[in-house]
C-alpha cells in the first residue's frame, strides 16, 4: 500500500541572489512498513525534500506548479500536504501523521526541560490522553529503545543522557504519537560506529514492530545497504537513479552511482585505490543545463548531455535511472 | 624497521576536576600510560571512539596538552626533542617541524584574509623568510604542491568550496615545511567524492616531501585505506597496535573486533555479525577498574575487572593490552 507518493516536486527558495532551484522534479513512492534511503551529498536537496513532507522548509520557499505529495496514512483520508495553506491545518501532518529525527539530538531537545516534560508535551498536542497515561505511555517508550532505568531518566536533562542515548530518546519520542510516516534525517552521522550499529538494529526492529514507513536521509551508502530496502539517489536536486538496495549497490546505473561508489573506502580490499569523482559540485546558483551531472561525468557526450535533460529510464522493473548512456537510441 | 620519528613513553595527560563527588583533587586522566613509536615516513593511524584520547594525544606530542607524567621525544634529521620540556626559541623551531591540520575546513580559515595571506602567515610569524619576494614563492610552491589554482590566491575563503578549503588548510600547514603532520579528522566534514581527493592528495605529499603523518580519524574504512600502522584507542589507552592489513585481517584486541563488525558493510547480505557493542564508552573522569573495556566486554571474565592487562607484543610486529586475546581469538 503506498503511503507516500511525491510527483514532481520541485522546491525553489528566493534569495537575495535571486531563484535557486533546491529540488527539481523529484517522484518517488513509499509504502508501509518500508524503508526508503534518500542518498546524496551536501547540497543535493535530500534534507529539503524531507522538510517538504511537512512543509518545513521557511517562508521563502516556493513549490513549483505540478508539484503534488499525497499522503495516505492507513484508515485515514489522503493528505494533500502542499495543499495545506493554514498553520493550524498543519497538526495533521506536523507531529501527527509524519514525525521526524534529526542529526544533532542534543539541539533538538530543550535544555531547560526535562526529556519527561517534552515527551508528555508532545503527546499532549497530538493525541487526548490524560497527563499521566501520557506519562505512562513515555516511560514505556523510553524502556522499548533500550534505556534503562528509564522512570528516572524520564525526569532527567538531556544534558545527562549519552550521545547514543539523545537518540534514543528522540526515536522513542518521535515513535510515541504512532506516526504513520517517521523522517530520520542523517540520525546516525553525529554517532559512533559502535552506537550507531545500536541505533539502526533499533530502527529496523521498530519497523517490523510498528510498520510505519521510514524515509533514511543519509550521505552513508553503508547505512543505506544495512537499512534500506529501496534508495534513491540524489545529486543537485534531481532523483539520478532509483531502485532496491541490492540493485542500486551491486549494478549502479548512473555514473554519478559508480562514481560516489568508487570514491568510498572499503574493507574487502585494502588496496584498491579512492577514485574521487571529479571538480566539485556547482553552486546552486550555476546549475548545470541539461544533465546536472554533467560537468563531473566523465562519460558525458558533447552536444547531447550538456544541453538535453535526460529522462527516467527503465532499467529493470524496480531499477531507475537518468541517463542518456541508458536510453535506447531512436 | 625505520627509526621512529616520535617516540611516547608511560605519557600521561590529566585534568584537574576540581572539587567534585569524586572528593578534592581528582582528576581526569584524558591519557594514560599511553606509549607509541611513530616511524619516520608512516602513515600512522589512530583510531577510537569519541572520548578515547585520540585529539588529546595528537594535542600532546604537538604540545598543545599540558604532559602531566611521561616522556615524548622527536627525533628527525637535524634535532632531537624534548617535547614535554620545550620552551622558548627549541619550542618554536619545533612549532615548524610538527604542524596539525584541523577537522573543519570552515572554521579554520580567516574569512578576512586572502588565501595567499593565510597560508603565507606561518612564515610570517615564524620569521622563515627574509622578504616579500621569498615569501611569495614559498606560497606559491606549496600552493602548486597542494594542487590549488594559484589564481585564487588573491580570494577569499568563502569563494571555495568545502576541498578547496581542506587544500588551503594542508598547504598553510604545509608551508613551513614540517617533518610530522597531525590530521585531525581532516577528511570527516568533506564529501566521499571530495574526501577521496583529499585522501590521495596527502598520500602523495607524503612520498613528496618526505613526511610523517599522524592521522586521526573516527572512520575505520578511511584508515584502512590510507595508513601503514594503526593504533587502537579506548578510554585514554592504546589497546592494540598493528601493521594495517594485519590489524583488519587479523584484529585480536574485543574492542578492535567490535569496532570493525559495526562498521556497516556495503552488502545488504552481509551476514549481521554477532558482536554488538551494547551501552557506551564509560565516563573518563571515572574509568572502570582492572581492564577499562570490561564493562562493554563480551569476552571478559572475573580477573578483567580487577587486574589490567600488560601490552604483549604480537607477531606481525604488533601489540596487544588484553589477558585473554589468545584464547578468545576466533578461529
């Protein structure tokens, strides 16, 4: 069952500079109880894309025409999320039907409150329980991701908790309103290896338990292959290549794929050499005409990818990608 | 075996805490009783989670650490250091000897300096060159050296991007040239594209002109495809130290198994390796007893809580802090 479905979105920001385009054309599906990774480095628009399923992205953003992200959580009816113009309307999407993780737990809670205060706070907002079943119900939350001792911990400051253990606590708050869809932007970057294995077991058996659909924002292919069940390659606000994890990582598609693929040391042979994919990426105020890509690709054909904007084409039934090199010649 | 460019011995690095529950006078011993011979010409790695030491290790052989107990020594060429007691006029020649490139790119940078005037500013400070003239054409080499376009000496640093700034900074550090070269994490805010780049451009000054790196990094695979030699820290304390290739094919300390097996794989088959590391690092101002890893230990047993281990040299040139590495070595 989709759960998500984004059509065309394209996101635009006005800046003193002039329009920079952020995201530009993007389509993707995610159903249920799936899994989707959103890849891409800085500047590729992942974390705008994200910020749009909520309309987080500030007052200065602008969605283009066609654009469309409906959201269709179970037994509820669709939520035309860019159609939504009030803020009051926005509870429905805002901490209800989608709930989101960030990057840094240590800013997203409160100092001054305790991480109990906030959980109940929360839960308060969204959902009719009392205060104390609220309290009930954050206590257990806390104990479910693996805190221990957690009647205490719910009356401490975020500031007493372990790096590993913010995350926790934002997963368990974040999981406490039931959220159809959960956003977890680059939730395992500020982490260590060690904890974050801890976190992402954790994130996968919440899943199974609670099929919401997650979308996994991270610039970390390994993350991607241990979590993932679908990804979806970003580069200078364009979708280059979709597909299933194991497709996308084992048959990359796209050069800008291989590329990001090449550049990463891996442990399976210690010698292979780091291949960087070349130049940097543009400014967002010099994009790229045609392909985006095409100023760092090396298989790019003169005439052709510098002035055509490739389409999406098949590569398998599950497997997408843009590129010319793929498309059948006419 | 080359001779060893740095050599640390029993060093200690330890924090006062001032008036605490832990009682008056306790402290925070950051390192302790770490040793470490870092060959002329390797690339030497440092591993370890965040809070194991590995900044304040390569702070204190630069002497930006207060050495509380222990010794360090320098040995290149022309002088041989003391480091824990430089001062004065030895303690700025060796400032030029052993340089640090930082973590962020960003925050390094003056914003209001040109790129020419940033990375000729050691020498300036330093007095290495005896004009304007000079200075420039030292600039210049090193700016050619770290592949930078000498066309943007001129800019500022907002004009580059996140590599072009990690370039200014290596040549700045570059500039008065050292011998040894602490990275700090140099490539962890960087791009994978752009982190690929950096990573060859330091292997390749390294051949070039002769250095000796210490390269602290958070990220196993990084050093695995860079270093020569690696150590393993935990809780101010090397565990276990190894030729790379030896280190990941063949890891014998628990904690350098654990850390490897979480490091997620790029096959999504990949068999889930049972060894999870389960809480986090304990604090340092109140280390465990016995062995500091016991407590996260999945192989430890009732003499790791009282007794800590000795460092046993290995063969493959390695050594290894652990009473039982022998016996919990998998098969």
């Amino acid at each position: 069952m989709t759960l998500l479905s984004v059509r065309d979105l394209t996101v635009q920001f006005q800046t003193d500079e002039g329009v920079v385009t952020a995201v530009d054309g993007v389509s993707f599906d995610l159903a249920a109880g799936e899994i989707l990774g959103l890849v891409g480095e800085s500047g590729s628009g992942k974390s705008v894309t994200a910020k749009s399923l909520m309309q987080l992205n500030g007052g200065n953003a602008i969605y283009g025409g066609p654009g469309k992200i409906t959201l269709s959580p179970r037994g509820q009816d669709p939520v035309d999320v860019l159609g939504l113009r009030r803020e009051r309307h926005m509870g429905v999407i805002r901490g209800g039907a989608i709930s989101m993780i960030f990057q840094e737990p240590m800013a997203s809670f409160a100092p001054a409150l305790t991480v109990g205060q906030q959980m109940v706070e929360q839960l308060r907002i969204h959902t009719d329980l009392s205060r104390r079943a609220a309290r009930d119900l954050s206590v257990e939350m806390l104990t479910r991701v693996g805190i221990s001792d957690a009647v205490k911990r719910f009356d401490q400051y975020v500031f007493e908790f372990s790096g590993g253990m913010r995350q926790r606590a934002m997963i368990a708050m974040a999981l406490s309103t039931k959220p159809a869809l959960l956003i977890a932007d680059e939730p395992t970057t500020a982490l260590d290896v060690t904890i974050q294995a801890q976190v992402i077991d954790l994130m996968k058996n919440l899943v199974a338990e609670f099929g919401m659909g997650i979308l996994f924002i991270t610039h970390d292919l390994g993350v991607i292959a241990q979590t993932a069940d679908r990804v979806a390659v970003m580069y200078l606000g364009k979708l280059v290549e979709t597909g299933a994890v194991r497709d996308v990582l084992r048959h990359p598609a796209h050069p800008y794929t291989r590329g990001l693929l090449a550049a990463l040391p891996q442990l399976d042979d210690l010698t292979a050499p780091l291949i960087p994919i070349p130049g940097d990426i543009p400014g967002p105020l010099d994009r790229p005409a045609g392909c985006v890509f095409h100023t760092r690709c090396a298989q790019a054909v003169k005439g052709i990818c510098g002035m055509t904007v490739p389409s999406v084409t098949q590569v398998t039934a599950t497997h997408h990608a843009s590129c010319f090199a793929l498309e059948v010649p006419a | 075996m080359t001779a060893p460019l740095v050599q640390v011995r029993a060093l200690g690095v330890h924090y006062p805490l001032g008036r605490t529950v832990l009682g008056r006078g306790a402290v925070l011993k950051a390192l302790d009783n770490v040793s470490l011979d870092i060959p002329k010409g390797s690339f030497f790695g440092l591993v370890g989670e965040s809070g194991s030491g590995k900044t304040t290790l390569g702070r204190a052989i630069l002497k930006a650490a207060p050495i509380s107990t222990g010794e360090i020594r320098f040995d290149d060429e022309e002088v041989s250091h003391d480091v824990a007691r430089l001062r004065g006029r030895a303690l700025k020649d060796y400032r030029k000897r052993a340089q640090l490139i930082f973590q962020d790119p960003y925050a390094a940078l003056s914003p209001r300096m040109t790129v020419r005037d940033i990375i000729a500013e050691p020498l300036e400070v330093m007095g290495l060159t005896s004009s304007r003239m000079e200075t420039d054409a030292r600039v210049r080499d090193i700016a050619r050296k770290c592949r930078l376009n000498l066309e943007h000496l001129r800019r500022y640093p907002h004009a580059f991007s996140g590599g072009q700034r990690q370039r200014i900074s290596i040549a700045r550090a570059l500039v008065s040239t050292p011998s040894f070269v602490v990275a700090d994490e140099s490539v962890a805010a960087l791009d994978v594209s752009i982190q690929a780049d950096i990573l060859n451009l330091l292997k390749s000054l390294q051949r070039d002109l002769d250095l000796t790196f210490l390269f602290i990094s958070h990220d196993l695979s990084v050093v695995a495809h860079t270093c020569d030699q690696v150590a393993v820290m935990y809780l101010g304390q090397i565990v276990e130290q190894a030729p790379v290739a030896d280190l990941f094919a063949r890891p014998r300390h628990p904690y350098t198994r654990a850390l490897l097996s979480a490091i997620p794989s790029l096959d999504p088959d990949a068999a889930r390796t049972a060894q999870r590391l389960t809480g986090d690092i304990p604090s340092p101002a109140d280390p465990p007893s016995g062995c500091r890893f016991h407590t996260r230990c999945p192989v430890a047993r009732d003499r790791c809580k009282t007794e800590e281990p000795k460092m046993e040299d290995v063969s493959g040139g390695g050594t290894v802090a652990c009473h039982f590495w022998k016996e919990t070595l998998p098969a």
